[in-house]
C-alpha cells in the first residue's frame, strides 16, 4: 500500500461546512448515498457511489486531497492523490 505524503496538509479542528448533508446535493435538491468531509477546509461532499460525486468534484476544483468518511461509526481516511487509505 502507498504512504500518503499529503497528511500535512489536514487542517487540525477542521469542521463540516454541512453536516449530515452533501452541500451541492442539498442545494440541487437530488439524493447522495454516502458523505465525504475534506480534511483542508470541511466541504463535505456526497462519494463516488452517488449520482453527482462532489467529493471527488471538489478534489479536482482545489486540488484538496484527504478526505474521511462522514458516515457515523466509520473512522477511515482517504487520500485522492496517493489513491491510499490512512
């Protein structure tokens, strides 16, 4: 498994813009099914499985690439860049 090299750029005590809500979905109004906070500035965006992928949509835009699972009782961590879990 590749070593993520981007962990210095996680933002300590970062919070959800939007908990519990994809904020483009939710201002679309359309349906997501799993949430994704960005560890830099907490977009929180809806994952790969949902129609509109934000999360990896706001990867792209700002080049912010860790983000962790915003779904309850999950604690793991993705880095889109290294394309590794931490």
């Amino acid at each position: 498994m590749e070593q993520c090299t981007h962990q210095n750029q996680i933002k300590a005590g970062v919070k959800a813009k939007t908990p519990g809500a994809c904020e483009e979905c939710q201002k679309l109004g359309q349906p997501w099914v799993h949430l994704r906070m960005c560890l830099t500035c907490g977009h929180v965006g809806c994952c790969n499985n949902s129609k509109n992928k934000h999360a990896q949509k706001h990867f792209e835009k700002t080049k912010h690439p860790i983000v962790q699972s915003a779904q309850p009782n999950e604690k793991w961590r993705y880095c889109f860049i290294d394309d590794t879990y931490l």
